[in-house]
C-alpha cells in the first residue's frame, strides 16, 4: 500500500491517548509525521472526529486539525467518484466515506471499528484494525 486512510476512530484513539491500541496508532501516526506513509481522512470523518473532541478543544485550546495535519495526515475532499462508492457500501455512511476514500486512494484502510471491518469483508479493500 503506498497511502493510508484513517477513520475518525483511529484519529480520536490518537488524540485521546486512550485506545486500547495507543502504541499502534502512534506508529502508523509516526509514519505518517516521518513522511514514510502518506496519512489521509476523509473531510465527513474529521467532522466527526471535530464532534467529538469538542469539549477537549475547549478545556484544553487545542485545535485538532493542526494537530493531525502536524502528524502529517491530509484531508481528502470527496468528490461524486467517492460518493457513488459510498452508496454501493454496505456500512453507514460516516464509515462508507472512510472505506470509499480508502477505495479511491487505493489505500489501506485503518479503523478502530470492528464492526466496519465486517462488514468490509469481500469489499477489496485492504482493512487494518486496531
């Protein structure tokens, strides 16, 4: 794979510091902050990371996507190509970006969403979760 995606639940265990698998996220972010892996996020799955670290970028000031896109990651701004792979996806619509980015990337994706990566099966799409 020479890119990866990553959904809001890989973005959120990275900032929260609180994923069961922290030390493998922060590698793939160390990768991405290195230039080794060029790290992408759909623009509707940073709304949702945005969502939810509201009340952590208010106690603490931080702004989230400086902070990602210092890790090195970049927002993709989907297109009618993404959208059209969204609707084929059987997976919700949030998470049909991620896997439909990741498709039109052709990039690896990673989540933290176990049920995702179910329903992904036979989707041709290379899933990593943590």
């Amino acid at each position: 794979m020479s890119a990866a995606v990553i959904d809001s639940g890989v973005a959120l265990g990275w900032i929260q510091r609180r994923h069961r698998s922290f030390e493998k996220i922060n590698r793939l972010f160390n990768a991405g902050r290195e230039g080794k892996l060029p790290l992408f996020i759909s623009a509707v799955n940073l709304a949702e990371v945005l969502i939810h670290t509201q009340e952590l970028t208010r106690a603490t000031g931080m702004d989230v996507v400086s902070l990602l896109k210092a890790a090195g990651v970049r927002i993709h701004l989907p297109d009618e190509a993404v959208a059209r792979r969204v609707a084929k996806l059987k997976t919700s619509i949030a998470d049909g970006f991620a896997a439909a980015t990741a498709q039109e990337l052709k990039a690896r994706l990673h989540t933290a969403d176990a049920e995702l990566a179910r329903q992904l099966r036979g989707a041709r799409l290379a899933v990593t979760q943590y």
